[in-house]
C-alpha cells in the first residue's frame, strides 16, 4: 500500500485496491524498473525540453514512458488551482498521486514541474519506495531564465501583469541534495540527457 502522507487521512468510506498484476511482473515484461523522474527549475530553465529529449531516448528504448507536464495539467485537471502557496500545494499533490499511479503500472514517470517549494517535492518523494524518486534539479539562473523568456511570461511579471511568479513575486527553493543537477544554462541538451541516461542506468532503473 502506498504512504500516505502526513497530512492526508485515508476516507472512510474508500477501500485500497491492490492491483491484480504485480509491479513486479510489469517490470520483468517491460525490461526496466518503474520510477519518477521530476525536473524542476525556473520556468524557462529547459525541464520540458529536457523530459521529453529523454523520454525520446527512453522510447527509442522501447522503454514504457510518460511525460506529465506543468503547463498541460494547468488546462486540465488542475484547471481549478491559482498560483498561491495552497493551490500550488494541492497541485503537487494531485500530480505526486498521479505520477505514483503510472508509476504502479510500471511506467517511467518523466514530470516538468517547476514546484518550487522542497516540502511539496519531499511530500512526493515520500510516495514512491525509496531509490525510486529521481529529483533533477534544472540549473539555469534567474537571469539566464529571464534572458531566454520564450514565453514571454518574465516581462509580464516583471510589468504586475502575472502575480505570484516564481523567481519575481514568488520564492523557489533550491534543492537541497537532488539526485543530479544539471547546467541547463551551459550545457547542451544532448549532454544534459546523456547525464540523466547515466543517472538512471547507474540506479539499475534500466539497462
């Protein structure tokens, strides 16, 4: 059964369904172990561009991969949540729940999110088994972010048109100890998805 967290009581009325096909038996068919990889960084700092190179890799792979992505989720099944510390929150929560279901079908979760408070990553983190949760930490600085700006969101940040922004209006906490951190700034992508490939092949996640 998974951990539930801390702060979460399990509803009465609701009963845990093991699943009928094991984790086990879905990683022996699949040929690799299932995990969450979560990007996070700036908005701008390449977290989805990098996911979905290395989802490419994975797929080329014959991996069984999914992307679960910031802005898509925000359209969606998060459509409801603002940008305040509570409903960033309960997005994290809603995606850490999401990311453990594909997770459980045996799936390598790659997830884009900037997230940026450590409790929410560490509330996620608490929901896989241990060496199961992979935190890439995307470095590119506030300016760098802000100097690529292909959204346009910075300016409008910057201009009181977005509020709650993180890096202008609103805090990121950097990483504490990420299981890799990589110069998104700098570095090229390809090398950036060759780290993470290292990274997952080191932790016998795949071959």
């Amino acid at each position: 059964m998974p951990v539930l967290n801390r702060n979460e009581v399990a509803r009465p009325d609701s009963v845990w369904q093991d699943a009928p096909i094991s984790l086990a038996l879905r990683e022996h068919v699949n040929r690799h172990s299932a995990a969450v990889v979560w990007f996070t960084g700036f908005s701008g700092a390449g977290k989805t561009t990098l996911a979905n190179a290395v989802n490419h890799v994975l797929f080329q792979a014959s991996c069984n991969t999914i992307v679960l992505d910031g802005d898509t989720v925000r359209k969606g099944l998060c459509s409801d949540l603002d940008f305040s510390v509570a409903a960033r929150h309960e997005n994290m929560r809603r995606m850490g729940h999401v990311a453990r279901m594909f997770f459980d079908s045996g799936s390598i979760v790659l997830a884009s999110f900037i997230s940026p408070l450590r409790q929410d990553r560490d509330m996620i983190r608490a929901l896989l088994p241990q060496g199961r949760f992979f935190e890439i930490h995307c470095q590119a600085t506030l300016a760098a972010c802000e100097a690529r700006d292909v959204k346009g969101l910075y300016k409008r940040a910057r201009a009181g048109m977005i509020a709650e922004f993180t890096g202008i209006s609103a805090p990121y906490e950097v990483p504490h100890h990420p299981e890799l951190s990589v110069d998104t700034a700098h570095q090229s992508v390809e090398h950036c998805v060759m780290q993470v490939i290292e990274l997952l092949t080191g932790q016998h996640i795949i071959r």
